[in-house]
C-alpha cells in the first residue's frame, strides 16, 4: 500500500501503523506519531488499521535549548 511518510510515499506492506513502523525501522518506545493529523497513542499503533494515502508522521524529541 502507498503511504505519505514524513512527507515521502512509500510502499509498504502493512496493516497497522505499528507494522508501518517496524517495516521502515522506525523504533523506540520515544517516538511520537500521528496519522492524518490526529495523535496515535503509542499504546494505540497495534490497533491503528493504516489505508492506502493515509499521511503518517513520525517524530522524535529534539534535544538542546
């Protein structure tokens, strides 16, 4: 399925945005992402059914001040 990763399509095989997440080898329990705009908890990617065009961003903390 065709997925807007950080702004880049990307094809993946996946269900879930968990499994979007292990498929591009995005890990760390730190990281903080959001499907189509809205928060997914991480507590939540297991569940969160991913579709074809859904835009997803995946963010770290920034550290500095």
């Amino acid at each position: 399925m065709m997925l807007i990763v950080n702004g880049e399509e990307q094809v993946v095989e996946a269900m879930t945005l968990a499994e979007v997440l292990a498929a591009l080898d995005f890990e760390g329990d730190w990281l903080a992402t959001a499907v189509n705009g809205d928060l997914v908890p991480r507590d939540a990617r297991e569940r969160h059914i991913v579709k074809t065009g859904d835009r997803i961003e995946v963010l770290s903390p920034m550290q500095g001040g």
